[in-house]
C-alpha cells in the first residue's frame, strides 16, 4: 500500500469513528448501525454486552432514550492499516449525559465516562465499515436526570 492509500484509508476509518458519535449525539442513534459490517459487533465485555449484526445494533442504539441529551469528546485516534481492506484503531471518549432533557441549557456536570474504544475495520466494494467496536469503560458513573435549564 503506497503512503496515499495508506492515509486515505487511515482518514475513512477516523470519519466512521467520528460519525459513530455524531450519529448517537446529534442525529438518529439507530443509524449508527449503518456504519458497521452486516455482521459487525459492539461489546463491552466488562458489562457482559455483545451486540451482533446490524438489525441488532439498530435495536440496541435506537432504544436510548428519547430525553437523553448527550455529548461526546473523541481524542487520541490512532488508526493502523494492516491491509488493504483491514484496519485497527484505539481512540479515547468522554461522555457527557443527562436524561429527562427537555430543551435549554443544563448545568454542566463531571462528565459519566472516560474511556477507550478498540475497533476494527474492513473494507468491502471500495467502503470501510466498522467490523467490530470493544467499550472499555475505567470511570463510569449513572447517567443524571436534567436539572431545571439556566435561565
């Protein structure tokens, strides 16, 4: 793989982490499931969750609940392409979550996790797509309920 195909592939895989949570913050959760192979996975072993295929994932990220306002931080994404159609990457979160948001602005809160993402990547018909996505979740806490919004 020339260095062009290398950086082109490194960049595809860093848009489909960042789509992952654009689509959970700001879009349709649900459609996070496009971003994964038909088989793809998303676990965190730690919980006991696995969450296989994309009918699968779709029902998992589209029963978050309706109220939930949340944001979230991605930095230190490192991408290492192993071969033309397949990838890795390690990136680092946080989370900043209330439920019951019901418009304006919530006092800003510590943030209810810090952690890291392992994922893996292939490449079909010329596209990446999410394989699989492991949580790994050091600090975690419950998920507050919004507090009245500032004035």
């Amino acid at each position: 793989m020339d260095p062009m195909e290398r950086l082109l592939a490194e960049r595809a895989c860093e848009r489909l982490i960042l789509d992952f949570v654009h689509r959970l913050d700001l879009g349709e959760p649900s459609f996070v499931a496009e971003l994964f192979t038909e088989d793809g996975v998303w676990q965190w072993p730690e919980d006991g969750r696995l969450v296989k295929g994309r009918d699968a994932l779709r029902a998992y990220f589209g029963s978050r609940p309706a109220d939930r306002l949340s944001r979230r931080l991605m930095s230190n994404v490192l991408v290492t392409v192993t071969s033309w159609d397949a990838a890795t990457a390690i990136s680092y979160f946080t989370t900043y979550r209330v439920d019951g948001y019901d418009g304006g602005v919530v006092p800003a809160g510590p943030p209810v996790q810090v952690g890291h993402y392992e994922d893996t990547f292939h490449r079909a018909g010329g596209a990446w797509l999410l394989a699989s996505r492991t949580l790994h979740l050091p600090f975690g806490g419950a998920t507050p309920r919004a507090n009245s919004p500032l004035s």
